[in-house]
C-alpha cells in the first residue's frame, strides 16, 4: 500500500480486488475438482430511469485479455433497458470467478456516471453541458469519471486528468477573486493573463448582488458571466438569472453569456435551458447512482440453468424499427433485427476493443433521435 489509499492495477488485474467469499469458494472448487463451463449475464433488474447508457465495457476487455473466457457484449455507449443482458462471459467457472467484483465495478460505476450524463444532455435540449464533478468523487477515479462523462454527451470537463482527446473546461474560483482588492482587478487580470484560447468567462456572485456584478464583469471583456449561486442562494433562481440577462442587453451587453454552475440537477437544467446558455454539473453527474448490474449463471456445461427471478439461457438483443426484442441465443434471429452483443474476447484473446470516441458517436446519435422524436 502507497501513501495514498488506493488498490494498484495489478491487484485489480490479478484478481486479489475482490470479494472474499469468490477466493475461498474457488479454493474449496479446486480442492473438489469441480470447475464446470458457465455462461454467466450481466443484467439490471431495475434502472435510475427507463433506460440506461452502457459504460465501463473497456475496462472489462483489459481485464479479462489472457483469462480464458469469451466474452459478448453490447457495445460502449448502447442503450439498454432493464433486464437486457449488457455482457456474456463464458467459460471454466473457477477460471473467471475472482473477477465478477470488478467487472461488476467497472460496469456498474462508469454506466451510472454515463447515463446521468446522457440524460442531463438530453434536458439542455443542445445547451452546452460541463463535467465540473471531478472534485466530487476520488481523485484516482478522475480520469474513468470523465471518460465516462464524456462518453455520456458532456461538451468538456474541468480535470485535467480527464483522457486525452476530451476538451477542458472551467472558469475561475471564487478564491481567485477574493484575493484582488477588488473583483474588477481580478477579472482585467484574467482577461488580460489567461491564454487566448481560454474564454473569458467571468464568476459573478462573490460579493454583491448577480445582476450588479454582471454588468461591471462585462465592462471588463467578460465574453459570458457565471452564476455559481442555485445551491447557496435558494432563491428564485430564473428571476436572478432573468434580471441578469436584462440588465446585461439594457446595458448593451446582449452578446455576453449567462453560464450556470453550482449544485445542478437534471431537473434544473430543464427548468433553465431557455434563459442560460451553458450549464457546469458537478455531484448530478460524478456522484450518480450506479447502474445495479448482477451478474449470474444462465447456463452450465451448455444447457439452461438460472437461479429464481433469473431466465435461463444465454441471450441475444436485437434493435428493429423502434423496439428490441431479448431472444435465447440459439433462437433464429427476427427479420431485420440487429444483433446487439458481439464478441469481444474468444478464449482469452482480445478481438475487438472499444474506442471511446465511437461510444460517444453512439450515445449521441441515439440522443439526436429521441430529441426529434421528442
């Protein structure tokens, strides 16, 4: 153990992270003999919301590359619905069975960062949407935070531990302004010392009142001003940000915008969509309820065979003309359905590896048509 306290990957990828109970049924299995060929799904019985995004799955395929298993599974970025099987891995049970706690980790944690992304993409109706939550969870976990984020639809994030490819974003802390005499000697400084790529996006809510502090951030080449303030003001909050957005065009700033942070909910960026224009979310999407994936047997030695509240048998999803359909694997599949699980691993090698941008591609796409269809 470092100095800090966080698992190593080695410990992951050897299976020694894990629950205790999977290394000392294994021990007695072998002490048995017995190490029976299982299918075993990944499934959510139940979801957040009516459907979730699927994340995690690249973690997954690093796992498992060299344990003799295949692996199934739909790819990063689908959509899924409750009880749809997201992955299939097969193989001798004791070969595997160390890794069910971090498969389950990965998916369960990613997915649920994904999904609430996704959804609050989908309620800023085109608004840009911010991943300001890193601060929110660990920082060793920054990086899989943003990537799952990103993957969720978000336009940027403020970690610059976010991987490399999703742009950075973030404005100034109240800190910064508090330690000029005065706001308008922190923000000509920024304005003026920023580098140009950077927007001049100025934090107006430290002292006096939004509205008041907008228009003297404007004055001093603020391109968009932000409103930190839903969580500690709890006030009106589309009154304060349509007084701000008043007194900014009376004052003949109509081009600067208003960008909101500070505590959102999905809930709010649907209540303010049509007076701000960019959100920054924090806790709503870095501190999302998981996705409570299982993982189970639906089959050994090739025949169906699942513990109660389980369907036996290992499964295909198929997407046809707006609807999906679960089938038993060997079933032939329906006339112009899509198969949704592939294969990603056969016997331990890897055959195919998600990309993060095409799960992002997918999630968007997926996102352009329920709009439209909204």
């Amino acid at each position: 153990m470092g100095r800090f306290l966080l698992v190593g990957e080695d410990a992951i990828r050897d299976g020694r992270c894990t629950d205790i109970y999977f290394r000392r049924v294994r021990d007695v299995m072998a002490q048995d003999g017995v190490n029976p060929h299982v299918t075993m799904e990944v499934t959510a019985a139940a979801l957040p919301d009516s459907w979730g995004v699927l994340c995690g799955l690249s973690d997954v395929v690093e796992l498992l590359e060299g344990v003799p298993v295949d692996v199934d599974a739909m790819p990063e970025g689908a959509i899924f619905a409750k009880n749809e099987p997201v992955l299939r891995v097969s193989g001798r049970y004791r070969d595997f069975a160390v890794y069910e706690t971090a498969i389950l980790g990965f998916l369960c944690h990613a997915s649920g960062v994904a999904s609430a992304a996704a959804h609050i993409r989908l309620a800023a109706q085109g608004r840009p949407v911010y991943s300001f939550g890193s601060r929110r969870q660990h920082p060793a976990i920054a990086a899989m935070i943003e990537r799952a984020a990103w993957i969720g639809g978000v336009d940027g994030a403020s970690s610059t531990c976010a991987p490399e490819g999703i742009p950075l974003a973030g404005t100034m802390p109240h800190a910064f302004v508090m330690c000029y005499p005065r706001q308008e000697d922190a923000w000509r400084a920024f304005a003026q010392g920023a580098g140009p790529e950077v927007p001049r996006i100025m934090l107006t809510d430290t002292f006096y009142d939004e509205k008041v502090e907008a228009v003297r951030a404007a004055a001093c080449g603020a391109t968009a001003v932000r409103l930190d303030t839903p969580r500690s003001r709890r006030g009106d909050m589309r009154a304060i940000v349509e007084e701000v957005r008043w007194e900014l065009d009376v004052h003949g700033y109509s081009n600067v915008k208003i960008f909101l942070s500070g505590g959102l909910s999905r809930e709010d960026v649907a209540a303010y969509r049509d007076i701000a224009d960019a959100f920054g979310v924090g806790g709503a999407i870095a501190n999302a309820p998981v996705i409570d994936f299982a993982m189970d047997i639906v089959e050994i030695e090739g025949r169906p065979y699942a513990k109660r509240g389980k369907r036996s048998g290992a499964k295909q999803v198929y997407e046809m003309a707006g609807r999906r359909v679960t089938l038993p694997l060997a079933a032939p599949a329906p006339e112009g359905g899509v198969p949704l699980l592939s294969r990603y691993i056969e016997g331990g090698v890897v055959v195919a590896r998600p990309k993060m941008d095409d799960a992002r591609e997918r999630v968007l796409s997926r996102l352009s048509s329920l709009i439209r269809e909204g």
